[in-house]
C-alpha cells in the first residue's frame, strides 16, 4: 500500500489542504498521515478543529519571536525524525510558507517525491510578498509532482523549464473549503458581528503582510480612520495576532463608532462574515480567491499579486499602501454603484470546488505510473 504524508503549519494551509486531506483518507488505496508543524499555533489547531482533522505527528514548532532561521532549521529536524519513524512514498506541501519550503525540503534530502498543491503562483518580485515569492519557487523546484489552480500559474512553471508532465490545472482547494462553510441563514457568534444590521456597507479589513509592517501600515489605519470619519458604512478590522500590528490598528481606529476591532475569527465565521460583507480590503492572499469566489470585490493593499488571474478579470484591484489613494477607492466603492457593479459582476477565475477530487485521481495515476 502507497504512503501519502501531508503536512502543514499555518491556518491558510490547513483550509487548503482540509479539502485534500478528506479526499486522501477517503481513498482505500493509500494510508495517508497528517503533520503539522505548528509554525501557527493557536490559528492552526481552531482550523483543525473546524475541519475535524486529527495530525498524526505535531512537530509544535512554535516559540515567541522565533525567526525565519528558526522555523527552517525547527521544520527540517522535524521532518527528518518523522521520515526515521514513517518513510512515505509521496509528501504534499502546500504554498508558500517557510514552514512549507522546509518541509519540501526535508522530503528532498530523503529522494521522497514532493507534491506542490498551489504551485506556479508568481509576482516577479521576490521581496513581494517576502519570504513568500521565493519559498514557492523553490518548492516547484523540486516537486515531482505540480498542482497548479489556474492555467497562468501553469504557464508560469512552464515558462522557468519544467517538465509539462509534472504540471496540472486543479483549481484552487480554498474553493472548495469555503462552499463547505457557508450558510445563509448563519449567525454570528462574536458579540461585535452581532452589533451589525446590514442595512449599510460592511467593509472588512485585514492586514498583515510583512513587506507591510511599518510606515505601510501606519498608512493603511489612517486610511481606515479617515473612511470610516466621512462615509456611511461599518469597518469590521479583522486583528492579527502579531501584538505590534495590534497595537498601529487600536491607536488609529479605536475611537470610531462604525469600526468594530475582532480578534482572529474562527474560519466559519469569517467565511460567512466575508459572504455578507460588501466588500473586502485586505493584503492577503488567500483571500482574495475567496472573495472572488463570493463575488465581493476585493482592494488589494499590494503593488504587486501573485493572483493577477482576478485582476484581469476586474474582481481585484491593486490599490497599494498610499494613504490618500486606499481612502479613494473605498470611496468610489460605496458611492459609485456602477463602479462596484462592475467589479462585483466579474468572473471568478479560482475554480469549481472539485480542486481536491482531481488532485487525489492525479495522485492515484501518478502510483499506477511508478
């Protein structure tokens, strides 16, 4: 019987592979184990929760202000330990993080095939998003096998050289996780989501990219604070865990009425939040195929995306970090129903729901091969 390893550290990747991971254990062809690194720790096990996953092996990687250097070096000794005790014939990585890399990594050294879910994504620049752009590229690499969400991220691994037979179009898992989360009936279980009546724009927030830490940031809030001064609508900030990132959110936007500060919300919640919301601001990734799947317009606090897929369709739209120019598209937004029509009307490039059903039959063809 083949050996599938899954593993993953942060929430982004535990609502992507969620999908996967229920496909493969599914599947009575393979024995299929899960590994969590931990590099998010208290994020990544309400994720397991949500999702009902139970790790196999926890590699509880996490400690306070730990480095880039530190999660690599804590990621490749746990790997290698697990592969002393369980040696699989196939390990999947999803994305971006260095938790991801490492893991990928770590497969590598041992000559065990790797498996890229989310591969090809690019922006050309490797300091946005950092460490990010670079991690991926280095897993697609060295991974045997390339499950790309789109076609452009196909064509972007096709264009740096690699094999077209290691290459498939999937979709993006995140589809498929978010249509197993939404109700339209949902209530909301934290008391600043109850507070909220619908009957003018919700707009969320969510901000904490790296590259974004500091002036960025500091212009962001005061973007927040200015819109939320002179338009008729309610901000939902959607916190990060980082303290220093908290701390720039409740110094700008603490003293508005219509702006409700959440701390971290279950995943359930924020899908079903995002599902009502009128549209989104934000500096994530993820997050803007999930929105675009919901159709809710997304400004993009970023010069630059490794998911150019919606900009070309008009769903998203680059705005950066300049102040004066965050407060004027969100703006145009509220105030211009043709604007936001054409934004929200636009096609969802991201996928169908089934990115986790092809991945499993490419796997189960890939075993047959070798």
């Amino acid at each position: 019987m083949a050996r599938i390893a899954v593993v993953f550290g942060t929430r982004p990747e535990a609502i992507k592979m969620a999908p996967v991971i229920n496909q493969l254990k599914a599947n009575t062809q393979w024995e299929t184990k899960v590994i969590v690194t931990g590099q998010h720790r208290e994020m990544l096990d309400q994720m397991l929760q949500v999702f009902h996953i139970v790790p196999d092996y926890d590699l509880n990687i996490m400690r306070p202000g730990q480095s880039l250097a530190d999660i690599t070096i804590a990621v490749l000794r746990g790997m290698d330990q697990f592969f002393c005790q369980w040696r699989p014939d196939l390990l999947l990585v999803h994305g971006d993080p260095t938790s991801a890399l490492a893991a990928a990594l770590a497969g590598f050294y041992q000559q065990i095939p790797v498996g890229h879910v989310e591969a090809g994504l690019r922006t050309g620049n490797l300091g946005h998003p950092f460490p990010e752009e670079a991690n991926r590229k280095l897993i697609d690499g060295i991974a045997a096998l390339l499950f790309a969400p789109t076609q452009w991220a196909a064509d972007n691994l096709r264009a740096e050289g690699i094999d077209p037979r290691r290459i498939f179009v999937t979709g993006n898992t995140v589809i498929d996780a978010l249509q197993m989360m939404i109700e339209e009936d949902y209530q909301f279980a934290t008391p600043q989501l109850q507070q909220l009546t619908f009957t003018r724009p919700v707009i969320l927030v969510t901000a904490h990219r790296r590259e974004n830490w500091g002036a960025p940031y500091e212009r962001i809030c005061m973007a927040i604070s200015a819109a939320a001064s002179t338009l008729p609508c309610d901000f939902v900030f959607a916190l990060h865990k980082n303290p220093n990132l908290q701390a720039v959110v409740k110094k700008h936007l603490s003293g508005h009425q219509n702006v409700y500060l959440v701390d971290a919300l279950d995943y359930k919640e924020f899908i079903n939040l995002l599902n009502r919301c009128s549209f989104i601001v934000t500096d994530s990734g993820g997050l803007q195929e999930e929105a675009a799947a919901l159709a809710k317009p997304v400004l993009v606090l970023r010069e630059h995306t490794e998911r150019p897929e919606g900009v070309a369709k008009g769903i998203l739209r680059l705005i950066g970090t300049d102040q004066q120019r965050i407060l004027n598209e969100i703006t145009a937004l509220i105030t211009n129903p043709v604007v936001y029509q054409q934004m929200a009307k636009a096609e969802n490039p991201y996928g169908d729901g089934r990115a986790a059903e092809r991945i499993s039959k490419i796997i189960a063809d890939y075993f047959q091969r070798v």
